[in-house]
C-alpha cells in the first residue's frame, strides 16, 4: 500500500497536514470537513518528512486515482 504525506491549504491563512493512503477519499473528506479548501500537495511519506513531492491537486484539478 501506497503512503503520502499531504499538506492542503483548507482556509485563506489555515494549512493540515495529513498521512494520506487513498488521495480520492481523502479529497472526499476535505469536501466534507473543509468545503472551501484550495489545493493539495502530495509528497512521498517519509518517516523524517523529508519526501519530494510528487503531485498537486486543486478543488477543480482532482485526483482521477487512489495513487500517483
């Protein structure tokens, strides 16, 4: 199984990190628990946070699979 480490912009000056399995139900959960979120950005989960960044999605650019 695939991990990410995601950091989504979900209000004007208010960023959430999150470890991210499936990136189509997490953009689910930012629908429901943040409906005015902006952008995603999806990172390789490392256990340092040290990832590079893999993709980026936006409320009208979203994911059309579970992985990158």
């Amino acid at each position: 199984m695939k991990k990410y480490k995601v950091i989504a912009k979900v209000e004007q000056d208010k960023f959430v990190k999150h470890n991210v399995n499936n990136l189509l139900l997490y953009t689910r959960y930012l629908d429901k628990a943040f409906p005015q979120w902006r952008y995603f950005n999806v990172f390789e989960y490392t256990k340092d946070g040290s990832g590079m960044q893999l993709g980026n999605f936006t409320n009208k650019n979203r994911p059309s699979k579970m992985y990158i």
